[in-house]
C-alpha cells in the first residue's frame, strides 16, 4: 500500500511529499516512489531492523511489557558518532509494506507492550502515519511513541498531529559549526527548536499515569565532552521556550563510536563532572529531570 484513497488526508500529503521528497528539513527533492534515495538513503518502502518489546528506554515507557519498539534503518541525519551506524549509515534490516507494519503494531500490543515506539521515524513517517491508522481502525489503543534525532520539519509533523501520543526527540546541539561538522546538519538548531515548538504544542508536556507516559513531550539530551553540545543553551530554550515543566532525559551514554575518533573534541567520553553539571543546570531551571 501506499497512496490509498481510503487513508485521511494527513496520510496522503505525507505519501504525496515522498516524491518529490520534502519529507525532512534536507528537502532532496527525489521520487522515492520510483527508487530513488536521498540523503536517508531509503527509497519506497521503509526498511526495519527490528521489531520487539524493549526493556533499555526511560522507565516511564517501559512498563513490565517494554517498549514495542520499530527501529527504521536509514536516517537523515550523518552523525559521526552513531552507535547504532550499522542501522542508520549502513541501513541493515529489511524492507517491510505498510500492511506489514500495521500487523507488527498489532503484535507488540498483543504481547502486552506499554506503547509503540517508532526509532528514527523521521524520514518514513508516510507509512508510519499510515500504519498508525489503519492498526487503530483494527483495535491498536496503546500510545504512540515518535523517537527521534530531532531534525524533524515542522510542517511535516504538523500532518502528524492525532498520530503521535509521545514526543521524544533528541536535541543533539544548540551550535550549528557543531552540528554541521559532527551531523552533516548546520542548520540544526534552528530547525530542532522550531520542531520542539511544534511537538509540545500538539501534545504539551509529559503526563504519567501509574508511572507509565501516556501522551507530551519528552527531550532527550546526550551530553558530550568538552560542551560540544552547549547544554546550557539548550536547556534554556526548553525553560524559557517551551515550558519549566518540560521531561527531559539527560543522557550519560556517550561514548566514541564509529568515526568519533576523527574528531578529537569528542574522542573520549565526558567526564562525570560535565554530565553532573548538566544535570544540575536542569534542575536548576526547574525543569522535569529524569532519572
């Protein structure tokens, strides 16, 4: 399936922005319905790693069923840091229809998964949004989970309004040298910011029911060594931009992978000095820190 006339209207703009593709902030204006790749390097069909009940993610998204997660191979964004570069860079896994990936949803539901956890949507949200319906028109009631990098455009996630319950994108830097040098991606924070802005404006911030989130916006922050990220400044956007009372996950995992050793700002892992700083800034600022 793709372009559907029984699919809303929402769906089948994101289908039409496929080809020419205009899908991400890159806009590689390419016909992926013929096969043709952009920067994500993904054509027609998504293509997934992995489907499975996942039991790593923030503890308000695990439950004791985990979080049903969908990793997508391919990403619009070049990190050079990925730790997951077999699935983004090299794009392993398989190709999979809409129809398939509504059947999958359905299954993470019936195992008793907390909610659906698209990883790395951003480039295939056509199917994504499709699949959405189509598995909640067959009984689908768990949330949705869109967890990405964060260089989203924020038209695009504006068809996607309804679909999405939970909100968590990364917010990778507040500098665009950084950006462009470490992500391919120097537009970054501006375009970050202005999707954030759109997330919580359609989901607001994180609601938690019997320890498990239920629908808002959760942020996820990978602290990196020697402030490459310029933590501060992100922080402040989310206090003073978005709202006090904004989820953030400052996250401790970074370590040097793939082509980080190129780059020797953030060859080594940050120290725990920077990650306790960053930590404390938040709270600080009165945002909503997780542990």
């Amino acid at each position: 399936m793709t372009r559907s006339t029984s699919l809303s209207d929402p769906v089948r703009q994101l289908w039409a922005r496929t080809s020419p593709c205009t899908l991400c902030p890159r806009r590689c204006q390419v016909n992926r319905q013929e096969g043709e790749h952009g920067f994500c390097g993904i054509g027609a069909l998504p293509v997934v790693s992995s489907v499975a009940p996942h039991f790593g993610e923030e503890s308000v998204l695990v439950g004791p069923g985990g979080s049903g997660t969908v990793f997508f191979a391919g990403c619009n964004l070049g990190c050079t840091f990925c730790q997951n570069y077999d699935i983004s860079h090299r794009r392993a896994g398989r190709k999979i229809t809409t129809e398939q990936l509504t059947d999958a949803l359905l299954r993470l539901q019936e195992m008793g998964c907390a909610n659906v956890n698209f990883v790395t949507p951003t480039h295939v949200v056509a199917p994504v949004a499709a699949s959405i319906e189509l598995a909640r028109a067959k009984g689908l009631t768990i949330p949705i989970v869109y967890n990405s990098g964060g260089y989203d455009a924020a038209e695009t996630l504006g068809l996607l309004e309804g679909f999405i319950d939970i909100y968590m994108p990364d917010m990778k830097y507040a500098d665009g040298k950084a950006a462009g040098e470490l992500s391919e991606a120097p537009d970054y924070p501006e375009v970050n910011f202005a999707a954030l802005r759109e997330m919580h404006r359609q989901v607001g911030d994180l609601q938690i029911e019997k320890g498990l989130a239920r629908r808002g916006l959760l942020v996820r922050h990978l602290v990196l060594p020697n402030d490459v990220a310029g933590s501060t400044t992100i922080i402040d956007f989310l206090a003073d931009e978005i709202g006090p009372r904004t989820a953030i996950n400052v996250m401790d995992q970074y370590r040097p992978c793939y082509l980080a050793h190129a780059h020797p700002e953030i060859d080594r892992r940050p120290t725990r000095a920077e990650i306790t700083a960053v930590r404390q800034y938040a709270i600080d600022r009165e945002l909503t820190v997780l542990d």
